[in-house]
C-alpha cells in the first residue's frame, strides 16, 4: 500500500468536502461524518485490494513449493504470473 492510512481518512474529508461544495452530493450536518465514514471504508477497501491479492499469491506458491522446487521455477516469476492471473480473472486493474 502506497498511502498512509491516516492520509485515506483525511483524502475521504476531503473528498466528501468537494462534493457537498460543487452541489454534486447534498447532505445534512449531522450526516457529513457518516457519509465520510463510509467513503474512508471504501477508499481503505480499495487500496488494500493489492495486499490481498498479494497475500492469495503467497498461499498459493506455498501450497506448490515443493512442485516449483523441482521444477527449477523462480519465486518471483511465479509470483507475478500468479498474480497476473488473479487480477485477470478479477479484472482488477493493479498498479
């Protein structure tokens, strides 16, 4: 994860702040902070999208490590196949 978690928090008042002012969302006072909640959630979900996939990769070459030793096949290569073909199959666009 490239962003500071405390950062995301601040990103989602922000986000929630420009959208209240360019009228593009219309919220009550009292609704701003569980509007910025729930956006801060999203935005948390969505960076952390990488890590998991990231970590499904790691289970799996370790479930075939043995396979991948015999075979000669390099860790990292696998990791980014793996990976690749996760994110296809996902369609999820990493960075």
């Amino acid at each position: 994860m490239l962003l500071n978690r405390d950062y995301v928090g601040h990103m989602a008042s922000q986000v929630v702040k420009k959208l209240v002012e360019d009228e593009q969302i219309a919220i009550k006072e009292k609704d701003v902070e569980p509007v910025i909640l729930k956006v801060r959630t999203r935005m948390m979900e969505e960076i952390t999208v990488e890590d998991k996939i990231n970590e499904e990769v790691r289970t799996i070459l370790t479930q075939h490590q043995d396979e991948m030793r015999r075979s000669g096949i390099s860790y990292q290569e696998m990791f980014k196949k793996v990976k690749g073909q996760l994110a296809r199959d996902r369609k999820l666009i990493l960075r």
